[in-house]
C-alpha cells in the first residue's frame, strides 16, 4: 500500500490561527497544571479526493486509513513516550485524520505550536433539542399524517419500501424489540459508545422515536401503526448520546468511525440518519462528514430547535456537506422552533467546491419534512409525539431509502438534487429558495418519480390488444401485442413470440423479429392468423419478449385469457322481437302473452340497422303513455342450460325528453315466471349501455326448455328525426350514413321570426355522400335501405348511386344543403 501511497500529492489545510477553538482556550485558562483534559487532535494532512476518484468506496477507505496511520505515526509515538501522568493516547480514527488525548495543559500547548497539526479541539457536548408534544395522539392510524404528508405511502403502491437498503444511525440506540421496528435490525451491528453495552437498547426514548419515522411499521400490511418512511429497510443503531440526551463529541466520534468501518468491512450503508446538531460554527464534524459523503453515504441532519430567528442553523446540518432538514406542521406552516439559515459566510462554508450546486450561498436549511407532534415509536413499547427538526430529518433518511432501491447506483449529489427539486412549496412560504424551507416540504413520491432507473436492458410486454376476452366461435383473429422498450439503451434484432394454449397444450406459436425499437418508444406486433374453435374453448394467449440482455425478467411475459363465443343478434334466424305499441307504465305482460305484437322483418331489419339503439313504434312525447315497450327472444340453439358459462346482454337506450326518464331492462325468469332480474335508470340524460351478466349456476333460471332467453326492454319515446333514414350494409354491419330528403318535396317549416312563419323551400332531389368504407359488396351485391323513424311514409321516386374516382390525399363533398329561404348554400 506505502507504494500506492507515495503516487498520491496530498493536500495540506490551510492554518488555523492558534490552533485550538475559543472553548479549548477558556478550558486551558482555567485548569490547574496537572489536570488531564481531554482534547480531540485535527492532523493537518488531508486525503487526496480529486485523485481517488473512480475508485470503489471500500478502496477508498483503504487509502484513507494508510494516510490517516502514517500522518499520525509520528506524533503518537512521541506521546506515547511521556509519562502517563502527563499524557494518555486515546483512540486514532481515520473517518477524520485525528486523535483522541488527555493531556495536561502544558502538552497541549505544545502541540498546538506543531506544523502537522490543523487543530484542537475541547470535548464537546451537544444536547437534543426534541421536546414530548403537548398534543399527545394515542390513536394510531395506517399511515400517519406525516407519513401520508410527504406521500411515502404513494411510493409503496408503486412497489418501493426501501427494501435492500442499509440504513445507519446515531441517536441514544435504539428499542430494536418494539414491534414497530421488528426484524428491521441488521443484526449483530451495534455500537455504544457512551456505556460500550454489547447489545442495541435505549434510555432515553429519542433514538427509538427517529428510527420509527424512518422505518417503522409495515406499510400497506395488516400492522396498525404505520409509523415510519421506509418499512422494507434494515437499519444499524449506535448510541452517542446518554440518557439525559447528552452526546459527547469522543462519543459521536466513536459511533462516526464504526459506521465508516462497517462501509470499509463492505457492509453497504447508505444513509445515516442524524437527528442532533451542535454550534453553527463548529468545525469538528467537518472532516467525517466530507469522508462520509466520498464513501457514498448520504448525509442527513436535523436543522436545529433554536428558531425563528435568522442563522441559528446548528452544525453538522449548516455544512454545505449535509442535507439539513427543518421542520413544518400538518398545515404545512414551518415550526416556530425550526432553525433558520442562512449557513456561517465563512471559510470553508463559502467555498464553492463544497457546494452541491453552484448557486448554493449558504441556503439553509436545504429542504423541511414534518417535524411538529409526530407520532412514533418509543422506549417503552408504546408510541409517542414529539416536536423537533430531530423529527423532520429521518423522513428524509427513509425516503432516501426508497429512493435508492429504485436506483441504488445514486451518489450523494444525486440525491440531494432529486430532493430539493421535487419539493412541494407551501404557498404562503414563497417565494423559494428561503431560509425558513429551504426549498420546500419534500414530497417523496415526485421525488421517486423523478429518481432514474439505474442502466438496464428491459423489453415489456405492455399489452394483448388482440384476442379480447370474447371472440365469435371459428371466428380468425390476428394476434397483435404491445412491446415497450423500458430500458435505457436503444434496442435491435428483438425475438418476439405470441403463443395460444388451449388448457396445457400449446395449439398456436408465431414468431417475430423487431428490427429496432429506440429506448422508452413500443410498438405493436401483429402475429400470424389464429382460428377459434366452437363455442365454450376456452384459451390463454402469451405474448412473449426474448431479449438475451435483459435484466428485469418479470415482465418477459404477459398472459390473458380468452373464450370462444356464441353471439346472438336480433337479426340471427331463430331469434325474434315484439312490442307493445302505446304501452304504459305497468307490469310488463308475460311473453307468451298475446298482446305482443311481433315485429316485422322490416322492423327487425331496423333495429339491427340502428346497432339496438333506438326501435321507435309508440307515441309521441306529450302523451301521458308514450312507453315503447319491446321483448327479444333468443333462442340459443343446440346449447343446453347446463353447458353455459356466462351469457351477457348489452342493450342500449335513451328517454328522449319525456315525462318518465327512465330505462329498463328485464329477464324472463323461467322457473318463477316473473321478470326476476331487472335493471332500470332514472333520469337519465344521455345515451345509456345497459349491460347483464347471467353466471352459469343462474343460466338454468333464464334459459326454457325450449331454449329461448327472453328479455324485456322499456324506454321513453325518442323522436331521433322527422327525415328518412339511409343505412348501408356491409359485412362488418350497418352503417348510419345520415338523414335524407331533408327539405322534402313540400317544403319544411323553420319556425317564427317575429311573428312571421319561415319556410325552407321544397329540395325536390338530394345528393349524400357515402364513404367508400361503407359500401362495400356482400356476395356480390351493395345494400342500401331507407327507414323511417316516425311512421310516416316517403316517396322517393328514383335513387342513383354516383361513384367518383379522386386521389387518395383528397376528399369529395356534394353540393347539397336544406335550402334556407332565399339562400342556396
């Protein structure tokens, strides 16, 4: 390793003045010569970062151990040589280049004087600020507010829970028992460093509280207290603080280390979550947090409880290195407790290249989370709220847990900046950036929106678009399937395949080859022709991708079932229709009743004219029984009761404008005789789909023993227009072209302008334009036929069908309108 070393220039800091902060000097003044105090040495080499870029995490700590033991070697030999009385070595740590020492006075001074040292610094005590909340919840809900706030529980319906992701965190330890956090523990790793227990526990109730909200629960599951971010991550506790919630800065350090040793053994911490902070202007974190950050751990503090007034941001959260995280309430208001920035404008806060982007200038805190009357787990099993931005930063901490297992190749860079971009902003915060929010109240799911997928190759099956879940018996289909590119390069030569099975065999394979398909683009695939069987086969068709690159597996294959089916229309031989011309509102009769009225081949050619929309043959709207009244009997030919799997009907109707507004459809009930099965809508205003569904331990019900399926249909009188209609037929259906002969031979009347009576002239002739799709022969022949709505009759006296040959990129229109008085359009 000494050769890997001697290639590295390794920068130097710049110096100090004096050496030692302000709290070590007023420390040293007031000490007898004999006392050992205890300091914390900054050496004064640091790691060459720009030169150990591309390297892995763990080779990095590699090299910063080395410099750390070698810049250190010299010195520590030298204490080592003095007399106990005056002098004791503590621990070494490389996640900083420094040393921990008690020493008397006169050493200490001594050593400040020495080039290789940065500088000293007293044994700190930092204090966590989060209060019990006054407004104490005992109620649970699944999520909780702050949970739903920042909208983590939208990032778990889409599959994400921070599953795979190493959390660290440095708090007074943690409850790892209480059920909230139950089999979340990376077991063994722990570390106290106040009391140096051997297994994970906490006094105060600070540390359990903060991992909940970072983990707690279990998400969309059964468990009723859903109290935290990320539910599927693990998490490794270490204690820091006592439990009067006091931490001593050789405290922090020793858990600071042990998280960074654990990085360096290639256990894969992530984040780590810090819910403490100490002066704005305090150095001493500085270089672990910049260590951390190199190693790709994201770190997150909270801002601080000293608001509102402006630059009471604490230190590790002031660092332009840190995610610092204020607090808001469930309105959205910030905290009046929450620290403000703006960051200390002093070196090396001000110094760009430690800045997460360029306009940064000491904008703090960076982003706000929920902090006020949390409710969460704590030390004694149960749960509790809490106010602090101690309660605000782990919902950044789990949320970059989710954020991670969508893409767990993000850098600390990355992420920041998907967090302070996707944040919700109050409006009455504004205008944003601010030093209140920061950039707002983060919002985890635009977050995970807007978080990239890492580099994959992945072709979708997006969707079976052919079959559909019926189709006609013997009927071809041809097979079409979506494909989609998901991955994030661009694609070719991609194997395709739609399969059909019929029960476990493989009845139909068709391949294909996708030439080119860019990323994120699809594309429709239509496979070779398949033939149903009869009526009652049921099938399953596969579309398949079979790219040998692709790295997400799950979604190679999408499966849909299909059936082959009978369809019966009023037009089908063996099917019938009847109405009761002027019926009323009552009980409709039986179908074996005479007052039925069969309908005529010409009636029953115009209902299947109209796709079943409209049979008109009763009154007129200011009649007081204007219900048109019509029963369909089907008779399903050749297929038993028992043999039938589901029958659906689809019916459509519209009241018009009448007195009734209603809609009804009815099934005949052979075994009561009553129309036991009904559907009816009141007020309906616009075209309505009816639709029945009869299951097959109900069929036997509906279906005689003559096999007929009789359903009774009501709906108020529709005049749809006091013209012909013209239909087309062709092997696809009918097709409403449009009214005809709209001026008529006698004139039309318009209506009263000021009290005289306008007139449309008579139109004795009528040119319609017929799309070439609309007439097409059927065995050799072209239909056309004329309905009329009103029970009126037309006289046409001749009818000649123009064809215009014209280019394909242009149309053609007649020279045709209703003729307004005096006016030819």
């Amino acid at each position: 390793m000494f050769g890997l070393l001697l290639g590295f220039l390794l920068a130097m800091r710049p110096a100090i003045p004096g050496k030692m902060t302000p709290e070590l000097v007023n420390i040293l003044n007031s000490a007898s010569d004999n006392e050992k105090i205890l300091v914390i040495v900054h050496m004064m080499t640091e790691y060459p970062y720009d030169q150990l870029k591309g390297m892995s995490p763990q080779e990095k700590c590699v090299v910063f151990k080395d410099i750390a033991l070698n810049s250190q070697r010299e010195i520590v030999e030298y204490l080592k040589t003095l007399p106990k009385e005056f002098v004791e070595v503590g621990g070494q740590f490389w996640i900083f280049n420094g040393f921990h020492l008690k020493a008397t006075k006169a050493i200490i001074y001594e050593l400040a004087k020495r080039d290789d040292i940065w500088f000293i610094c007293h044994n700190g005590i930092i204090k966590l600020d989060a209060e019990l909340s006054a407004e104490q919840d005992v109620t649970g809900r699944a999520p909780e507010w702050n949970i739903t706030k920042i909208k983590a529980d939208s990032c778990w319906a889409a599959g994400y829970s921070g599953s795979g992701i190493i959390i660290g965190h440095i708090d007074t330890g943690v409850l790892t028992t209480h059920e909230a956090l139950t089999g979340k523990w990376l077991s063994p790793y722990w570390r106290d460093g106040v009391n140096n227990q051997s297994s994970p526990y906490d006094d105060h109730g600070h540390g359990t509280h903060t991992m909940g909200t970072i983990c707690g629960g279990d998400g969309p599951g059964p468990f009723a207290n859903d109290v935290g971010v990320a539910y599927g991550a693990q998490h490794i506790p270490t204690k820091a603080f006592d439990s009067g919630g006091s931490g001593q800065y050789v405290w922090i350090d020793t858990c600071m280390q042990y998280l960074a040793d654990l990085k360096a053994g290639g256990v894969d911490i992530r984040v780590i979550g810090n819910s403490w902070g100490g002066s704005g202007t305090d150095l001493h974190f500085w270089d672990a947090v910049l260590n951390w950050k190199n190693l790709d751990i994201f770190p997150v503090f909270s801002n601080g409880d000293s608001g509102p007034s402006a630059g009471t941001v604490g230190s590790p959260a002031s660092y332009p290195l840190s995610m610092g995280v204020g607090a808001t309430t469930i309105e959205d208001n910030m905290a009046s407790f929450s620290s403000r920035g703006p960051a200390p404008n002093q070196n090396p806060w001000n110094d760009p290249q430690y800045w997460y982007y360029s306009t940064w200038n000491l904008l703090k805190p960076d982003v706000s989370a929920p902090g006020y009357n949390v409710r969460s787990s704590y030390n004694n099993g149960g749960y509790t709220s809490m106010n602090g931005t101690s309660m605000a930063s782990p919902h950044v901490t789990g949320g970059t847990a989710i954020l991670l297992e969508k893409n767990s190749n993000l850098t600390p860079d990355q992420l920041y900046e998907i967090f302070y971009t996707t944040c919700d902003q109050p409006s009455g915060g504004g205008p944003y950036p601010n030093n209140n929010y920061g950039w707002g109240r983060i919002n985890l799911y635009r977050a995970l929106q807007q978080t990239p997928p890492p580099p994959h190759h992945n072709m979708r099956v997006q969707t079976i678009i052919v079959p559909e879940v019926r189709h006609r018996e013997y009927t071809v289909i041809q097979p079409q399937v979506r494909y989609k590119n998901a991955g994030t390069y661009d694609e070719n030569n991609i194997p395709v395949v739609c399969q059909i099975k019929r029960g476990t065999t493989t009845v139909y394979t068709s391949n294909r080859t996708i030439g080119f398909l860019a990323q994120n683009d699809d594309t429709i695939i239509t496979f070779d022709n398949f033939t149903l069987g009869s009526c009652g086969n049921h099938y399953q068709a596969l579309g398949i991708a079979n790219l040998g690159t692709d790295t997400l597996k799950y979604d190679d294959t999408l499966k849909k079932n299909f059936v082959a089916a009978r369809v019966y229309e009023v037009t089908t031989p063996d099917c019938n229709a009847w109405k009761i011309a002027n019926a009323d509102s009552g009980t409709p009769p039986a179908p074996t009743n005479p007052i039925w009225i069969v309908a005529t081949t010409t009636e029953k050619q115009q209902i299947s004219a109209l796709d079943n929309q409209w049979w008109v043959t009763a009154g007129s709207p200011q009649d007081t029984a204007h219900m048109d009244c019509q029963l369909y009997g089907f008779r399903l030919t050749n297929v038993p009761d028992t043999a039938i799997e589901e029958m659906t009907l689809e019916w459509w109707g519209y009241h018009g404008s009448c007195v009734r507004n209603q809609l009804r459809l009815r099934l005949w009930n052979t075994l009561t005789s009553t129309y036991s099965l009904k559907l009816v809508l009141q007020n309906v205003t616009s075209d309505q789909l009816l639709t029945v569904n009869v299951p097959d331990d109900s069929a036997e019900a509906f279906v005689g023993n003559d096999g007929f399926f009789y359903t009774y249909v009501a709906n108020d009188v529709y005049i749809k227009s006091s013209c012909p209609l013209l239909f087309t037929h062709t092997k696809d259906g009918h097709h409403f072209i449009g009214d005809i002969i709209t001026g008529g031979d006698i004139g039309t009347w318009i209506g009263q302008v000021m009290g005289v009576n306008l007139y449309a002239p008579p139109d004795y002739d009528e040119y319609v334009k017929i799309d070439g799709e609309k007439l097409a022969p059927v065995n050799g022949k072209y239909y056309l036929s004329v309905n009329e709505m009103l029970q009126e009759i037309s006289y046409i006296d001749e009818a000649r069908l123009y064809v215009i040959d014209h280019p394909a990129e242009s149309d053609v229109y007649p020279y045709e309108a209703l003729l307004w008085p005096g006016i030819r359009v």
